[in-house]
C-alpha cells in the first residue's frame, strides 16, 4: 500500500480516502508530479476529482504543464497577483 494513500479503502465509486471518494487521474494528468499510484490505478494526490480540474483549461495542481505565452512573446500572469507582487515590490 503507498505511504501517500495510507488508510484508502478501494469502494465500487472509486477510492475512499479521508472519507472523500477519489477518481483516477485523466489522460492529461499523465506525467504529473503528483499522480500517485494505488492499487494499479494512479490517482492525484492533491484533487479528489482531477476531471474537473481540467474543464477550464490546465489544471492550477500539475506539475507537468508550462505556463502559457500570448502572442506577443510574454508569459501571462494574473492581473490579481501581478498588482499584488507590484505593491511588495518584487
């Protein structure tokens, strides 16, 4: 059994950890860090339902995923955070 999950319990809804049921990882959580493996299935370490993570776009969890450019070569950054980072000063 993986230390990550220890106490899951496989049930016919998926698996039972922390009394939350999870689902197995999506075909785009593949190479993620945090996609962890129980018994046979991988399953996310950080998302009960890593589906929905992925409806909206990239997942904020994976690892795995770059950010993204915008077509005049910059890395897009929430205006939220920016304003935030800009008033730290860093």
């Amino acid at each position: 059994m993986s230390a990550v999950f220890e106490g899951a319990v496989m049930t016919a809804e998926g698996m039972l950890y922390n009394g939350v049921i999870c689902q197995p990882v999506v075909e785009k959580c593949e190479g993620c860090e945090r996609s962890k493996q129980f018994e046979g299935q991988n399953y996310c370490g950080s998302y009960a339902q890593p589906q929905s993570k992925w409806a909206l776009g990239v997942c904020n969890f994976a690892t795995h995923v770059k950010a993204s450019v915008d077509k005049t070569g910059k890395v897009k950054i929430n205006p939220l955070k920016a304003s935030k980072r800009a008033a730290k000063g860093r």
